[in-house]
C-alpha cells in the first residue's frame, strides 16, 4: 500500500517497470495487432503474476470497465475480448481490458500509460484529498515507457 511519496517512489520503480506497465504494453500490442490469442495470452501469463486478493481485485476492476462500455458500437477485439472473459475462461484483469478499452478509444500509448499512473495515483492518495501528482510525473511516465518502447514495432 501506498501511504508516502516514498512508497509511491517504490512501487513506481518496482513494481510498475517489473509487472504491471510491461503487461499493459504487451496487452496494448496485441490489441494494436488485432490478435485476440496474444491479448488472451498476456491476460491468463499476468494471473501468474499477481498475488491471490490482487487478482481478485485486478478481475474486478477489469469486470467493471467491461460493464462501462458494454453498449458502445463496433467494439472489434474488445467485444471478442469480452465475450472469452464473460463466457469464464480468461479472467480479464483489469490492465488487459484497459488496453482493449484504449485501443477502441484510439487512446496513443503515452495516453493509456499516463492515464493508468494517475488513476493509480488517485487511488494511493484517495485518503488526501489535496494531493496533487508528483512534479515528476511525467518524467515517471518517459521513464516507463522508454524500456518498453524500444520493443514494440510497429509496420506499416
């Protein structure tokens, strides 16, 4: 749990470059590629990766964020992606639905991983009402992304 910038400093420089932004950038390629198999692989690997009630909680969130845009039109991988989840077989955490939801948002990928830092940023301070993001912010975000842009490739 995060109570201080210094166990915000922590958990930005473990556990989000070790686990959770190289499976959002893994979730956001596949669906980028359209390959529903790569995204439900990615998505059933993270289980592995995650403690019991983290998953639970990563499977929740993920359930809601399906929920939020179950009436939206043309959802391409996304409505693939939800029907393999709904029908039980893949558990859909929530960073892996945050990709499929981006991607049908033609959300860029500095949008999604900024995106997902602030609203864990808003749930780590949700207890101070005035806690303002971190002034380096968005050298957190260049930081993470650098590793993991290097590996993606995009062809035209």
């Amino acid at each position: 749990m995060v109570k201080t910038k210094a166990d915000w400093d922590v958990f930005a420089s473990q556990r989000l470059q070790e686990v959770l932004i190289p499976h959002l950038m893994r979730g956001w390629q596949a669906v980028r590629q359209n390959d529903l198999d790569a995204l439900l692989q990615a998505d059933q690997a993270f289980s592995g990766r995650l403690a019991g009630i983290e998953a639970e909680a990563s499977g929740e969130a993920g359930r809601l964020l399906f929920k939020a845009t179950r009436q939206a039109r043309y959802q391409g991988i996304l409505g693939h992606y939800r029907q393999a989840c709904e029908s039980g077989q893949f558990p859909g955490h929530f960073l892996t639905v945050w990709a499929a939801v981006a991607h049908f948002f033609q959300l860029s990928l500095t949008n999604v991983v900024s995106e997902y830092l602030r609203l864990e940023w808003s749930l780590a301070t949700r207890p101070r009402v005035d806690a303002a993001l971190p002034e380096d912010f968005a050298r957190l975000v260049a930081d993470l992304l650098k590793p993991q842009v290097a590996e993606i490739r995009v062809v035209a």
